[in-house]
C-alpha cells in the first residue's frame, strides 16, 4: 500500500537510532562497580578537600604577610595608624593569634593496641573518642593553661574539636591517632587540673583496664603556634543549652583509681 511506505522506511532509521543509545549506554557503563566507584570517591574527596584547605591556608599566610607589610609601611609615616597596629596587636594576643612561649606539659592520648583486645570487650573501649580528647583540653584551660594546641594547632574561644569513628576533624583537617594536646601554664597546676577532671580520671582508668595510652611528661620550654584558621563565627548558642556531644565514658568500677600518668621520655 503506497500510504504506508513513508512509515516503514522511518522504522529502520529509528530502530538504527535506538541501537546506537544502547551502544552508548552499553559503552559508558562497561566494566563499571558503583561500589567501588563509591569508595574511590570517598576518598578522592577527601584528598581534595585536604588540597584545598593546604591551598587556601597557604593563601591566607601570604596575605597575612602582605597586610603586616603594608600597615608596618603606613605605621612608619601615620601615627594614627600606628596607635590602631598597637591595639591591634593587643588585641590579637588576647584572641590566641599570636605565638606563645614557656614551661608548660605535653599530654598523649592513643588507642589501644590490637592485640590489647579480647572478644568480650567493645571495640569502643580500646579506641580514643571526642570526649576524652575534650576532657583533656577543658581540664588545661581550668588549670590556667596560657595557650593549648591539639595536633601542633592553636586552639581559641571559636576551635570544635570533633572526632569521627578515630579519627579527629580539626580546622578542614583530618587527625589520626596518637592526639597530642600541649599547653603553656604552670605545671604544676596543669597536672593537678588532669588530676581532679572526672572525664580524666574515667579515661585513665580505661587506660588501666584496656591499654589504651596517657603519657604526661613535663616540658621546661614549649611554644604554642599563633592560631592560623578563620575567625568568623558561624554559629553560637547561649550557655546551658543542650549539645549533640557524644556521651561520657561510663567508669569501670567505684573502687577503681586511675592509673598514674606515664612520663614519655
């Protein structure tokens, strides 16, 4: 029938079309685990973001530089501008933006090692979690700590420490274990503020019973960095109010003490 050749010539042209998207798609997925290809993008994601933040903090240092450079430049030759650098540099000293130097202790904290487990203990028990590292600091500034820095960077006011599965997130960055927490102040006070923290003493006790790490030793000269990462807050809740901070190691036992504090060499 002359009326249906139109339509039968058009069936090759699209069955043809129709071939060639299978092909593509057949093309594009070959050989493809999306599994996998999850798992490759996890941790390609991570590389990147750690490529970005050594960018942008390398950015940040330079333009720093710059800024000192110019005001040094206008304070020589403007008074008024060298009255806001003094202020400025005063202020900057109470926020934690620059170095601070004196005695002070190092405090280690590391998961326990794997043969330390059994069957019958929670993995949970043998690993550093974010409260124990919290504990620490908090325990520091309460004994008068001039400065703190966890994993060599200042820790301010604005710093969250967050740790997630063993492993710590802290200014973009990613931390593994061993954590090491170090701070400027009297000695003798850090270590009885260490003493008299309850989160503390439940850790160390933990370290008592499952080996998990606590060294304390006492350094006669530390220098803790000037805080190098941003300083705008983006969130702020009034104090007492409820966070999402994971919950408090239970203790062992009433009649357990803590174990003493291992002097690293």
């Amino acid at each position: 029938m002359p009326a249906g050749r139109p339509w039968r010539r058009g069936v090759p042209v699209v069955a043809a079309f129709a071939g060639l998207l299978f092909a593509a798609s057949a093309s594009t997925s070959h050989g493809s685990d999306l599994r996998v290809i999850g798992r490759n993008d996890l941790t390609g994601l991570v590389t990147r973001v750690q490529q970005t933040v050594d960018r942008d903090t390398a950015q940040l240092l330079s333009l720093q530089h710059q800024v000192r450079a110019l005001t040094d430049q206008a304070a020589a030759s403007d008074t008024r501008v060298a009255d806001l650098k003094r202020r400025a540099s005063q202020l900057e000293a109470e926020v934690g933006l620059t170095p601070v130097s004196g005695a002070g202790i190092v405090v280690t904290l590391d998961d326990a090692p794997r043969q330390a487990g059994s069957p019958a203990v929670p993995p949970d028990y043998l690993v550093v979690h974010q409260q124990d590292v919290q504990a620490v600091v908090n325990a520091l500034w309460a004994g008068g700590a001039q400065a703190v820095s966890l994993q060599g960077k200042r820790l301010i006011a604005t710093s969250a420490v967050r740790c997630v599965g063993n492993t710590l997130l802290l200014q973009g960055r990613v931390y593994s274990p061993p954590y090491v927490v170090a701070a400027v102040g009297d000695p003798d006070r850090l270590r009885a503020a260490l003493d008299a923290a309850p989160g503390v003493v439940i850790y160390r006790q933990y370290v008592a019973a499952y080996h998990l790490v606590f060294q304390l030793r006492t350094a006669p000269h530390l220098t803790i960095p000037g805080y190098d990462g941003a300083l705008r807050l983006e969130f702020a809740r009034p104090a007492g109010t409820p966070t999402t901070s994971p919950p408090p190691r239970t203790p062992i036992a009433p009649q357990t003490t803590a174990t003493p504090a291992t002097e690293a060499p």
